[in-house]
C-alpha cells in the first residue's frame, strides 16, 4: 500500500525491516529511490528530531561511489525518513547466509570497497559507529569485480550518531551490534573513527571465516571477548593478509590502520589471492556454548541495569545465540571487575575439520583423560620405585644389624 512521505515522496512496498525503520522502494522527482522510515517512537522524540536536522548538512554532502548517498531528510509529522540512492542488489547478510564464507578475493575486494567509504566519511569528521554485513550493499546491476565480487556501498551512516543521543541512553549505556563493537566502546570511551576499522577488520574475518572472532552466546560474553580475548589466526590465507586483519583488530585503537592505509594495503593483496579457495575450516557451534555454559561456573548477579530498551546484563543467564541482525542493541558498560572475570569463553579458534575445539568440554574432556591415565601411569611408577626403595632399604638395614660390611663391589638401588 502506498504512503506519502513529506510532499515529494511516495513509498510503495517494503523492502526490509531492521531495528532503526523499514526501508521502503520509493519514487520521487528524480526517480527510484529508497526511503528508510525511521520507527514512530524515534520520529516522536522531539531531542532526536533536532539531532537529525543538525545531520543533515553532513550526511547530504558525503558523496563518494562506495557509499550509498542520502538524497534528503524528511521530517513531517510523526514520519523521520532519510532518502537514499537506490542500491539494485542484496546486503552483504543475505550472501553470507547463502554462501557461509567467501574465497578469500571476493572477500579482500568487498572489504577495500567499504574501506574506501570510511576513508571518506573519516575525511568529512563522519564516524559510521555500526560497520557489519547488513550495511553493505552489492550492486548486481555494475560490473563484478576481483573475485567476481560485486561493488560494495556502505550505508546507514549516521543512523546510530542519531539513535544515541544523550537523552535516549546515559554514559553507562553501550549501543551496537556486539559482534562488531569496538574494545573502547565497550570500556565506555567515545567512538572515533578506529571503531570503524575493527569493526570492518570484524566483518573481513567473518567473510573468511564464516563466524566473528568474538561472537556467539550471551551478548554480554560477547563484549567481555573484545576486551579480554586473543584473536585467532586464520588458516590458509596469506601472512601478509592476516596480519593486516590482526593489526586492525589491535585492541589499542592507535595500533589500527586508517581507512585509507586499509584500503590501499588491501588492493595491493589482491592479486596474491587470486584463485584461492574459500577457507576449509569448522565453525564454532552454539552447541559448544551450551556445553561451555554447563561447565561454568554460574557467575554473580551485576548492578541493577540503567534504563534503556533491550538492556542486557553481562552474566551468561543460559546458553543463546545472537542475532547478527540485531543492531542499536542497548547494553551496560562493564565494570572493571567484570572485565578482569576474563570471558565466558575463548575466542573462536579455526581448526582443522573434525578437530575439538580448545576450551570447548570435548576438548577438556579429553584433556582430562589424558590426565587420568598420566596420573594412573605415574601412580605405577611410583608403587614400583617404593618397592624398590623398600628392598634396598631392608638389604641396608640388615647389613647394618648384623654388623656386616658390604661385600666388595655390591650396589644398592634406591631408586631408578
């Protein structure tokens, strides 16, 4: 059913929903276009609304072909819309859901195209603060690229600025996808630009991967990892590919690449890549969190939570999923102490298929069996050593009642 939208625009149909609005097929003087129908209970927020309008002059003049262009903003009544290029395609999401994990240039290519958009929102003063698979587009109507990769454009900047705004959520409040959250976001320190580059290093391992270094179980399980936790090494790409990946995952945000230097580091890859196979290695299942849930101990009940929808605490309260599509996901900021409790968890670790996870209850399991038998082997040892011992202790003290001198040349054996 079709709606107007200020006096210029009409939507059609809907073309997807997500946590912020429903992005509707729209036209308007210039044609198709899409129009993002912010939810009625941020378009009342009258705090918002002029947070919005301060936006506007920033995120009208970012144009750059790897970003998805904002055509205008439409406040009228109770509708708060952002106008958009129309993107022919499918977020990266959806391909990740079809095909689990990419070859490794298809990967490399969709990354340096999202990397070039952040150099340029990074130049504006512009912090996207919510880089993942589902805001990036791939145009299926442009050329394919390296990989057969279609071009990349990166969308909703400033969606989440606007969603964060000082009246909605306090200084103790973390809003996010917690995939894909920077270590200083969740230690409560302003988002800059760096947020951006772990972020999308995040959704690079992810493409190869099929998983998030950090992701899986209890959000807050998940926040604890970016702060506490070791990422990783991938197999089977090259070491310069990884230890781009690693350096912009570097839990000190000075130790990042700038977008530019990601960019350019990442097209001068490419050619190394070409013809590589997507990577052959187990996932992480959500089975292995319930075993992990079952033996650990359960942990203490943290501080009462600010206000803030969809709050979460930062204990594991049983073994879940995340929703990768979740996104503005409201959450306490951890306190020190919770931190220092390391994670519910390790970080994924890649390993051959087949192969038990470490950490996982398999693994320890046989970790533990493997100890038995040690200690059952040792226990042998030591029962043959004593009776030895014992020998060699009774021959010296019966030489030693009856007076007796070794004979010439005897030995005694006290132990092995």
């Amino acid at each position: 059913m079709a709606r107007k939208i200020g006096s210029r625009y009409t939507a059609h149909q809907i073309l997807g929903r997500g946590s912020a609005g429903t992005v509707w097929l729209g036209t308007g003087p210039e044609g198709d276009v899409a129009v993002k129908l912010l939810r009625e209970d941020l378009a009342s927020d009258q705090d918002l609304v002029e947070r919005f309008v301060q936006e506007r002059s920033a995120l009208l003049c970012l144009d750059h072909p790897r970003v998805v262009g904002v055509r205008d903003l439409v406040v009228d009544g109770n509708d708060l819309a952002l106008v958009m290029d129309l993107v022919r395609g499918t977020d990266l999401r959806t391909r990740l859901e079809h095909e689990r994990r990419l070859a490794p240039e298809a990967a490399v290519a969709i990354a340096a195209d999202v990397a070039e958009a952040l150099a340029a929102a990074h130049a504006a003063g512009i912090v996207h603060r919510d880089v993942k698979p589902e805001n990036v587009l791939l145009d299926a109507l442009a050329p394919t690229g390296p990989g057969g990769a279609p071009p990349a454009l990166l969308t909703d900047f400033g969606v989440a600025k606007l969603i964060d705004s000082p009246r909605r959520t306090r200084a103790t409040s973390i809003i996010g996808t917690p995939d894909y959250l920077a270590p200083e976001i969740v230690e409560g320190l302003p988002p800059r630009a760096s947020v951006d580059i772990y972020a999308l290093a995040t959704v690079l391992y992810e493409l190869l991967a099929g998983f998030t270094p950090f992701g899986g179980g209890h959000p807050g399980a998940v926040l604890r990892r970016h702060v506490t936790e070791t990422v990783a090494p991938l197999p089977g790409i090259p070491d310069e590919l990884w230890q781009l990946i690693h350096q912009c995952l570097a839990k000190a945000p000075a130790s990042r690449l700038r977008a530019a230097e990601m960019a350019a580091r990442l097209q001068e890859l490419l050619p190394s890549l070409s013809g590589l196979p997507p990577l052959d290695i187990d996932e992480h299942s959500e089975a292995a969190y319930a075993e992990e849930a079952e033996a650990e101990p359960a942990a203490t009940t943290p501080a009462p939570l600010q206000e803030g929808v969809g709050a979460v605490p930062l204990v594991h309260s049983g073994a879940g999923p995340d929703s990768n599509r979740d996104t503005h996901t409201s959450m306490r900021v951890p306190g020190a102490d919770e931190l220092a409790g390391g994670a519910h968890g390790t970080a994924r670790t890649p390993r051959a298929t087949g192969e038990p996870r470490a950490g996982s209850a398999r693994n320890q399991r046989g970790h533990q069996e493997a100890a038995r038998r040690r200690r059952l082997k040792l226990g042998a040892a030591a029962v043959g050593v004593g009776v030895v011992v014992a020998v060699g202790g009774w021959l010296a003290t019966s030489d030693s009642e009856t007076g007796s001198l070794p004979a010439p040349g005897a030995r005694y054996t006290t132990g092995p």
